[in-house]
C-alpha cells in the first residue's frame, strides 16, 4: 500500500488523517540495530539488523559509467481477457465495512473488472542467447525495468551479481481490500506466484527472446510495501520457485481480503507464528523500514497496521529461527522513500544475491 492509498483509506473510514510519528530504534519492541555511520552500509556478509541515515548519498551505481555495456528493456501488455488466471479481475467502489462476525476483516463488496497490465523486462548485455538465465520479478511495474537498468549494468559489469533478467510487473489495479492489487499481492497463498508462471514468464520468453531458469535458487522476487509483502509470500508458498526476497516498507499488516481462516492475520502472521512455528524455509530475505513509515489504526481497530513494528517482529522472527536476512531502518525516511532507496537499492539486491552460483557451474 503506497502512502497516498493508506491515508485515503483512512480519510474513506472517517478516521482522521495524521501524519506517521518518527519511531526511535530504541523503542520498545524494537530489535538490537548496529548504527552506522554517515554513508555507511553494513556488510554484505551480515545477517542483522542495521540503522542507516538520515543523511542520504545517492549510490554511484545509479550513475552511468563509461565502459559499462548496457543491457536492452522491452515491455509488452497482457490483456486479462487473454488469461486463465485473475480473469476477470475485481474493484470495489466503497470501502468494506467492519465484518459483524470477525473483527479482524471487512465486508466489501466488488465487482468484476476486464485489465491490461504491462510487463517491463530488462535483458543484460551479458546474456548468452539459448542459456536458461537468473531472474527478478518487481512487483508495481512496468517502469523498473528502465529504472533499476543502470544499477544493474554496474553491478552485473562489476561481476557482484549474476547477469540476471529483471521482470516488472504491472498489478492489475486499485490498491488493498476488495481491489485488484490486493487480492493479487496481499492473500497469503501461492495464487500469484503460479499466474506469473503460467501467464507471464512463458510471454516473457517469447516476447524477449530469452530462457528463464527453473532453479528457484535462480529466482528472486522484490517489492514495496505490499509488493513487499508478496515477495515473500511467493517465496514461503512457492519455495520450490522462489528463494530470494527483498522487501521495502514490506506489507506485513493484516490487509489479506477475502478472509481466509488458515492464516487470521493476513501477513502480520509471518511474524506471529508462520516464521517462528514453521520448519525453516531455505529463503533469503532482505528487509526494510522507515523511520515515518505506515501506521493505520483503520476501521478494523485490530493492532495489526504498524509498518514499523510489523517489521521489527520480522527482524526478531528471522534471526531467532537463523534466516540469512538483513534489515535496514531507515531514518529520516518515510514509505517507500525513494531518497532512502537511493542509496541502499544497489548494496540491496547484491546482497540479496549473494551466494548465487548457476547449476553445473564451478
């Protein structure tokens, strides 16, 4: 959920609309943090939790540089008419009400919606025609695809990541309860995962001229806030195709909708008791939060919409169960902060990254 769509949510529910507090990473019910320093980003052998900020340098990795080759973007549309998956897709034109029965959800009342979602791919100029390459999927595309390009072709030329392909995906509309991005991005399932197999990789290969992996070790989801939240929800429900997670201002609230009664919590039960009662899954995740991030008390009233405290209960499930993760706080930054984001994006995604060796290769 973007900043905007929470605070019209909240204005639609006649709450009053507020600005987030700055949280200190001191608070209570915070994770232990190491501070760094001004510029500073923590190391990419870490699995911590670390404060950044407030002072923010772009990374040198956005800029271009000379000698660098530049990989090619393409982007396409998928009609929903044309697939079998979240066809047709939903709307609503009010927002839900309290559920009588169960306080933890809405009733909403939707309707169905025919989408176009576009599709950006950026290729690398590293790609070796007819080899099955590594891959990202971005949630909220088309446009990270020309976006991320430059850090890319840095990172990839620099030899601190895989030439990987990167796939960003248009969501198919409205945002949270009752919309279409929210049923794709938010239900806590493997839904969404399997309609990027089925509907969009096999256009991707096609369109683009490219071989996609199959090894899920291969394969790395990302996104903001509920982007975020579903990066992870891929990886945990699809495990045998995803195994890299990285996440901003990560939607780990209880937002799923319709109500499902195997997971009561929406994605808030990531940290309350999927992470710390499951087996641990061989998943890598990156982590963030800001400092102004989310918190939307919402009609439900259900303690289960801070951003901050979502994220630190994530940073405090992964290390007791020993996930590879790392987690960033961010000061002076709000959701999705794009001043934040460009400086730790590039150290992001190599962490993430990290270890990834192709199948058959030495």
């Amino acid at each position: 959920m973007s900043r905007l769509a929470a605070l019209l949510l909240l204005a639609a529910a006649g709450l009053a609309v507020a600005q987030p507090p700055t949280r200190s990473p001191d608070d209570k019910g915070a994770p232990p943090f190491k501070t760094l320093g001004k510029g500073e980003l923590p190391p990419l052998d870490a699995y911590d939790n670390f404060v950044i900020g407030p002072d923010y340098v772009t990374a040198p990795e956005r800029k271009k540089a000379d000698g660098v080759p530049e990989g090619k973007v393409q982007q396409f549309v998928i009609d929903s008419k044309e697939t079998k998956l979240f066809n047709p897709g939903i709307a609503r034109k009010v927002f839900g009400k309290v559920d009588p029965t169960n306080p933890k959800t809405l009733v909403v009342e939707t309707h169905p919606i025919d989408y176009k979602r576009a599709v950006g791919v950026y290729v690398p100029a590293q790609y070796q025609p007819g080899t099955a390459a590594p891959f990202m999927v971005v949630h909220d595309g088309p446009g990270h695809a020309n976006g991320y390009k430059t850090i890319l072709d840095n990172l990839i030329h620099q030899k601190r990541i895989p030439p990987i392909i990167l796939i960003s995906i248009a969501n198919g509309g409205g945002d949270a309860q009752g919309h279409e991005r929210g049923k794709e991005y938010d239900n806590m399932n493997g839904d969404y995962a399997t309609y990027i197999e089925d509907e969009v990789l096999p256009r991707v290969e096609k369109t683009c001229g490219v071989k996609l992996t199959k090894d899920p070790d291969g394969r790395a989801a990302m996104g903001c806030s509920s982007g975020g939240s579903c990066a992870l929800i891929m990886a945990w429900f699809r495990t045998d195709l995803y195994r890299r997670a990285l996440t901003t201002s990560g939607t780990f609230v209880n937002q799923a909708w319709p109500f499902d009664p195997k997971y009561p919590d929406g994605a808030w039960g990531f940290h309350e008791t999927l992470i710390p009662k499951e087996p641990k899954k061989p998943i890598r995740l990156f982590i963030q939060v800001g400092d102004r991030d989310l918190l939307n008390p919402n009609v439900m009233r259900d303690n289960m919409h801070d951003w901050v405290a979502a994220n630190h209960r994530m940073a405090t499930a992964l290390k007791a169960k020993g996930y590879e993760y790392q987690y960033l706080f961010c000061r002076g930054s709000g959701h999705c902060d794009g001043k934040a984001q460009g400086r730790f994006l590039p150290h992001a995604i190599e962490w993430t990254w990290r270890g990834y060796a192709a199948k058959g290769a030495q």
